[in-house]
C-alpha cells in the first residue's frame, strides 16, 4: 500500500508559468487536503474536498485552484506562479464519518518542493 | 483566524534532558493532535487528545491537553537522538486541522 503519493519531489518553476501538482492516494478517504508549509509558519491550509465533486477553501487559497473528480485524486494548480509561492507543499487525506466533527488522523504526503523564480 | 502558538520555536538538548513543548491558543478546539516531521518527509501522527485535562503517554512522550481545551503540551523524558523532528500541535474543529508553527527539537549525542 502506497498511502499517499505526490508528484514531482521538487520542482523549478519561472514565475508566470501554470504548474500542476498531483497527489493520489489509495486509501479510499473521502477526504483530502493541501498545506503549504513555510518557515516559522507552520503548515497552512491551501484547499480541502470533503468528497469527491466537491471543494472548499482554507487560509490561504488566492493564486491556487483544485478539482476533485473522483476519489483517489486531488491536483493542485497554480495558474500563474509567482515568488511567494515558492514553498514545500504537502497533501493529505483522511477518512471523517458523515455528520460527526471527529478527530481522524490525517496521513500526509512526502511533499513537494517549489521554488518560482 | 484560529492561531496556535507553540513554544520554543527551537530547542537543543544533550541526550538524557527532560523537555516541555508549549501549545497555546485563546481558542477552543474539539480535540488537539501532535505530529512529527522528520526532513524531507510528511507529517505523522502522534497521538490525538479529546477531553479536557486529558492525559496520554506514548513511552517517553507524554501529552496534556488542557481543562479548557485551548491548550496542550508535550513532554519528553530522557530524550534521545531519535527524537530529532518537528514537532506540530493542530487543533480540530469543523472537521479542519490548524496547525502549530512547530518546535524544531535537536538532541545531541
């Protein structure tokens, strides 16, 4: 069992450019996350998709959008790279029951590293 | 916003210390997770707090999450160089994680 794979390991980007980064998992969790994490900053909730079909945003969402067509995928896109962008990003999922706020463990992703110049 | 404070933001200690890490928040979470990073990798779950005043002990490691639940605390005795990691606290509510900016833990030999 894989758990959670995100692709590329590292990226060079120029600013300006579209980018896409892909994260699968094969746990069947209905839901899904992207963080960036910065320095001092801990890690920051970019998207989240509570189910397949659906998306929602978190702290930090301007200059990203994500899709979830169906379970195992949840791709990030930058339209426009910009420096501020530069960050480790990280994907994670986890399995959270219908209509209870609980306290499922989320399984992260090895990450992404970014740098736009 | 929700914030997390966690303190020390750095700490470096000989093998065989004893150290507290700090979470602090003016915000009431349902429950109250700790992670470690190691570099390079993702975060990985260490233990999830619920009630308040709660304590859980993982071998050396042991968590508080306070009365209020606003706060928590991690706790390592006879530290070891395995313990080497970031170390995040994340607070639960509406099915969301806030995330610590996280305690970079050195242990030297």
């Amino acid at each position: 069992i894989a758990g959670i794979t995100q692709a590329p390991t590292s990226q060079i980007l120029a600013a300006g450019r579209r980018m896409t980064l892909r994260c699968t998992q094969d746990m069947r969790h209905n839901a899904m996350y992207w963080y960036r994490q910065d320095l001092g900053l801990g890690l920051r909730l970019i998207h989240y998709s509570n189910t397949a079909g659906t998306t929602g945003k978190g702290e930090v969402p301007d200059g990203y959008s994500v899709s979830r067509a169906n379970t195992d995928d949840f791709p990030l896109t930058l339209a426009s790279a910009v420096p501020s962008q530069t960050s480790v990003y990280f994907c994670a999922s986890s399995y959270e029951p219908a209509g209870t706020g609980g306290y499922n463990e989320q399984f992260f992703g090895p990450g992404t590293r970014l740098t736009v110049l | 916003t929700q914030l997390l404070e966690q303190s020390p933001q750095f700490l470096s200690i000989q093998e065989g210390e004893n150290l507290t890490v700090y979470c602090n928040s003016s915000s009431v979470f349902s429950s109250l997770q700790w992670y470690r990073q190691e570099p390079g990798e993702g975060p990985v779950l260490l233990v999830t707090v619920v009630t308040g005043g709660e304590v859980k002990k993982l071998k050396r490691l042991t968590f508080q999450f306070g009365d209020a639940r606003k706060d928590s605390s991690l706790h390592i005795t006879a530290a070891q160089p395995g313990d080497t990691g970031l170390y995040l606290c994340a607070g639960r509510s509406a099915r969301q994680l806030t995330f610590g900016s996280g305690t970079q833990l050195t242990v030297l030999p």
